[in-house]
C-alpha cells in the first residue's frame, strides 16, 4: 500500500491522443514549455506529429489556438483533481492537506502542460483569457474557504496572501528539485505547502 498524503492522490488521467487535433495539442505543449510560445513554430509543431504545416490548420486555424487548447486542458484537470480531492474530506485541514497534496501531486505529473500554461496563459486575448482567470479564481477561493475554516483568526485578504505563498512553494521548490517526480519529494513540497498555510502536516 502506499503510504503519505501525496502517494493517494487520484490524478485524472490526461486524455490519450485518439484524434488528430488530440496528437497535435500532446506534441506542441513540450515545444512550448522547451522553447516557449512565441519561439515554436507551426512548422515544428507539424514536424512532430508527421504531418505539413498546411495541414495543422484542418485541426487548428491558428498556433494561439493550440495554446488555448493547451491551457482549457490544464484548467480542466486542475478542476477534476480539485474535486477528487475533496471528496470524503471530513473538515477543513483535512480539505487544505488534500488540496496541497493534489496540487503538488498535478503539478509534478504535468509540468510541462502547467508550465506553458501558467507562462502563457496572460498573452492570451481578453476574451480567450476570461474563462482561465475565472477557472483560476474559483480553485483560489476553495482554498481560502477552507484555509479561513481551518484558520478563523486569519482575514480574506491574510488567507489570500498565503494561499498564493503556498502556490510559489510548489514552483520555487519543484524547479530546485528539477520537477524529479518521485513519492519523496511530493511529500517534502506537500509538507512545505502545508506549512506555508501555517497549518501542521498530519
């Protein structure tokens, strides 16, 4: 059995590349988060995938499509986990270990697709951009709730500053760990999370 907050986390699974569209977002997320957005070009995404540039643009008009595509996936797996995380938690400590370990745990499985999303997601068109913020403010506001539960001497504004700290954890220590997924190190970032809430790991 394994053992460790962070080991029982239940990641959704990210959708297997069936289709063409799916194989072309599954080989361009790791040119961007290599060589960044603006850097890859619609030819290198086609290279990877074994098709002319000309026919990218069947499955996608426009390379900042795929970047949208890339993000919405990013967002909806966050949201999946989120909710799988919280099922059968039992009060609020509880919920925010959960939450920590799910994060950490989302953002060592999918660095890559994470990383071009959190770099990218701001040069996006306001109307492209408006549906992330909003997925991104909603997963904030189930930390804060649960992080003011948890905490009732802290304000929204308190809870918000260190739900944000915990966030910057798990960047600044899976860049110093090189994002080397291992079950050790998601309990380390996990504890460190934990403890940037002010809260004891259990």
């Amino acid at each position: 059995a394994r053992e460790g907050a962070a080991h029982a986390v239940d990641l959704p699974a990210r959708p297997a590349p069936r289709t063409r569209r799916a194989e072309i977002l599954a080989a361009a997320v790791p040119l961007f988060a290599r060589h960044g957005f603006a850097k890859v070009t619609n030819g290198q995404i086609a290279e990877a995938v074994g098709l002319v540039p000309s026919a990218l643009y069947r499955h996608y008009p426009t390379k900042m499509d795929v970047l949208v595509a890339a993000c919405l996936q990013a967002a909806e797996l966050l949201t999946q986990a989120v909710g799988r995380s919280l099922d059968g938690a039992t009060g609020p400590r509880e919920a925010l270990n959960a939450l920590a370990a799910t994060y950490v745990a989302y953002s060592f499985e999918y660095t890559e697709l994470t990383s071009v999303a959190e770099a990218e997601v701001a040069g996006l068109p306001d109307g492209l951009r408006q549906p992330l913020v909003l997925a991104q403010r909603e997963h904030i506001a189930v930390w804060e709730e649960q992080l003011l539960l948890a905490r009732p001497e802290l304000n929204p504004r308190q809870a918000r500053v260190l739900v944000h700290a915990g966030f910057g954890v798990v960047v600044e220590a899976g860049r110093r760990l090189h994002w080397r997924d291992t079950p050790a190190h998601r309990d380390e970032v996990t504890a460190l999370v934990v403890g940037a809430l002010g809260l004891t790991a259990p």
